[in-house]
C-alpha cells in the first residue's frame, strides 16, 4: 500500500507515539528529522513552543479511489442513453473528477 505525509499543526496535536518524524522548526525556517517521546514533558514542551508542523504518514488510498471512480463512470456510461433523454449529470462531474485526478 502506498502512504504519503500530512501536515499536522503543533497546534492541533503533537505526536501520539515514539518515533521519529519529519518536522518544520520555527527558528532555523528549516525541515529535519526528529525523535520523538510523548511521555517527556519537556519533549512536547519543546515541540509546542519551536515546531510548527510535523508530517504524519498516512495509508494513500488515491489508487483505490480512481479505480472505483473510473468503475462507477464505466457504469454510468453504460446505463446513460442520450436517444432516450437520460443524460446524467453525474457522469459528466465524475468525469471532471477523474479529470481533477488523472493531472494532479
């Protein structure tokens, strides 16, 4: 399964659990990778007060969602029957979608 990284605000959350994680320090405007133990309070001190976001990693399922996508348009375009008046404008936005998609 592919992942990819989220921006998490500080503000928001502090990370759940020990590891290491990329992170946007204030002072040097700079990412690094850092270690991180939530059961230290100086730790999530520091974190709160000199980090602005940290990256989560999180399941990507883009992959999965364009092929469901693109098997509900196959669907559609099936059922659609412009001769019989049927034209469907949910086709035509999952189209745009796809569109969306296919170029980011």
């Amino acid at each position: 399964m592919n992942t990819k990284y989220v921006k998490v605000s500080t503000a928001d959350r502090l990370p759940e659990k020990e590891g290491k994680y990329l992170i946007y320090h204030k002072g040097f405007k700079s990412i690094f990778h850092s270690s991180f133990k939530p059961q230290y309070q100086e730790m999530a001190k520091y974190f709160d007060k000199n980090i602005d976001y940290w990256l989560e990693e999180k399941p990507d399922y883009e992959e999965e969602m364009r092929g469901m996508l693109e098997e509900c348009k196959n669907q559609l375009e099936h059922l659609n029957n412009p001769s019989r008046g049927t034209t469907n404008s949910v086709l035509s936005r999952l189209e745009t979608l796809l569109d969306k998609i296919n170029r980011s």
